[in-house]
C-alpha cells in the first residue's frame, strides 16, 4: 500500500519516487516504533492525495500531518470522540471522489478498449466491495492477461516467397530450390505464440527437403518456444528433414545454445539467410557435429 501510494503521490506531483528508499525507511520507522509499543503502520493513500490538493508536496508536509494527528490524540482525544461518524464519512467521501478523477474517467470509458475498460471498472469495484491491495493485484494479473494475448496476437509466421527470398539473396546466391522451404516468424516467440507457429508448420502440403526457419524479427524467445523448436527440429529429422534456424540475435542464439539445440542444427542459429538457404541446399558443406564443436559468439 505504501507503494500505490507513492504511485498516486507521483501522478499528482509529476514527481518519481524512489521505491527502496521508501520502503528501507517505513521498514527501519516500523521497528522503531514497535520499541516503544507501537504498531507498524504503511502510507495512507487518502491522506497523501488530501495532503497535495492542499499543497503539501514535500516530506515536510507528511512530517506535520503526523506530528498534528499525535496531537489530535493526546491533546484533543476527549473532544475527538463527540465528532459524529457521519462527518467523517462525508469527509472521505469528498476525498475519495477528489482521487477519482471522474473527468478523465469518463474520457478513459469512451476511448479506451472495451477490454480496458472492464479491468478499469473490476478494478474500481474490487477496491470498494474488498480491498485496494486485493483490487489492484486483480487488475494487474488481468492487465498482464491481456498483454500477452495481444502480444501473440501481433506475432505472425509465415513461409517467404520466392519473390521475396530474391530481394534478400545476394545477387550470387543460385535460385532457392522448390523443396527449401522459408519461414520467417515476426514478433516475440513465446508460448502463446507457439500455437500459430505448429499451425504455420502444419499447412505445409509438400514434402520438403529442408526447413529454414528465420529469427531475424524475434527479440526474445523463452522456455516454450525452445520446447516448440526442439519438437519440430526431432520430429522433422525423423523424417529426414533437415532444420535450419538462421538471424538470431545475440539474446536468442545465446538461449538456443544453452538449451542443446545446437546439437540438431548444421549451422549456427545467429548465421545469415545466405548461408542458411546454401547449407538447406546442399550447396555449402557443415554438419551438426561440427557446428556443436564450435563456439558461437
């Protein structure tokens, strides 16, 4: 909580705060506190935002609404007693709806994607119905959700045409023969995006000789995508098809080598399209033992 409250804090202040130093500190406050028989206590979201609207932007404005609450108990406590719940109802009322921003609420429901707009309001409704903690844990898992469905939304595999294959090829590089099939995969290769990738592979009608698979446009792949490549580089070599990965870059390559992948594959995974279409075609000589002694840097 004390987090979301300095994330509140920095969208009204415009500020950014820095998330060790506050915790270390509430942390060591904490502990000093339970030495005197107090209890341990994290940031008020309801006051910071009260705090800023009236102008305390600085620690000092935190430092005096503690100090004046301490009054408050100590001093006017037999007085405090007598102010009526309603009061203080209506007063959290008026803070709440001050944090609420109704008007960019309105503009957010209009313009948004429907999909946002139901975290936003589940999310608005977990916080008055449960709890802010539990609300925005919700409502970031969902959002993450939704980031990755998009994410493999955006992700596409396809074989490459001969016309294209052409504009990529040296000018010396012979005609990629008929039963060399390229694929290329754009976008992140994780595991939602495996589906469309077994699916790409499984519309192939031929009878290929050999599969050159491009990673040029692939930032990162994690631990299913490996699994998938492994899957298809096994199955594919039993039937006397011959795999290549070509265009990765560092990052992917890396991951490909440590996973034993290397052992499948005739060429390194971060080779060019040229050398990867000339060893698919026979036309330049490797072979996975060879490849797996080497180093790829």
């Amino acid at each position: 909580e004390s987090l979301l409250s300095a994330t509140v804090a920095d969208g009204m202040t415009g500020t950014r705060h820095d998330s060790n130093q506050e915790l270390i500190g509430q942390g060591l406050g904490n502990m000093a506190a339970a030495l005197f028989g107090g209890f341990a206590a994290t940031g008020a979201i309801a006051r910071t935002a009260t705090n800023i609207r009236h102008g305390g932007d600085s620690p000092i404005a935190g430092i005096a609404s503690s100090v004046l609450l301490i009054l408050v108990l100590v001093v006017l406590a037999p007085l405090a007693v007598n102010v009526p719940l309603a009061t203080l109802a209506a007063i959290l009322f008026v803070v709440a709806f001050n944090m609420s921003e109704i008007g960019h609420l309105v503009r957010m429901t209009r313009r948004a994607p429907r999909a946002d707009v139901a975290i936003m309001l589940l999310t608005m409704g977990l916080t008055i119905f449960t709890d802010l903690v539990v609300a925005v844990n919700v409502g970031v898992i969902l959002a993450m959700l939704m980031f990755m469905k998009r994410m493999s939304d955006t992700v596409e595999v396809r074989s490459v045409g001969a016309e294209e294959l052409s504009g990529r090829l040296s000018s010396e590089m012979p005609p990629t023969p008929e039963d060399v099939i390229v694929y290329k995969i754009d976008g992140p290769f994780f595991f939602g995006a495996v589906s469309q990738f077994e699916a790409a592979l499984a519309h192939t009608h031929t009878e290929p000789r050999a599969l050159v698979i491009s990673l040029r446009r692939v930032p990162f792949i994690d631990m299913t995508g490996l699994l998938a490549l492994n899957e298809v580089a096994e199955k594919q070599g039993k039937r006397g098809v011959q795999v290549v990965l070509c265009c990765a870059n560092e990052l992917v390559a890396g991951k490909i080598e440590r996973d034993g992948l290397a052992a499948l594959l005739p060429c390194s995974p971060a080779a060019a399209l040229d050398e990867a279409i000339a060893i698919a075609s026979g036309t330049a000589v490797s072979s996975a033992a060879d490849y797996a002694s080497r180093t790829v840097t």
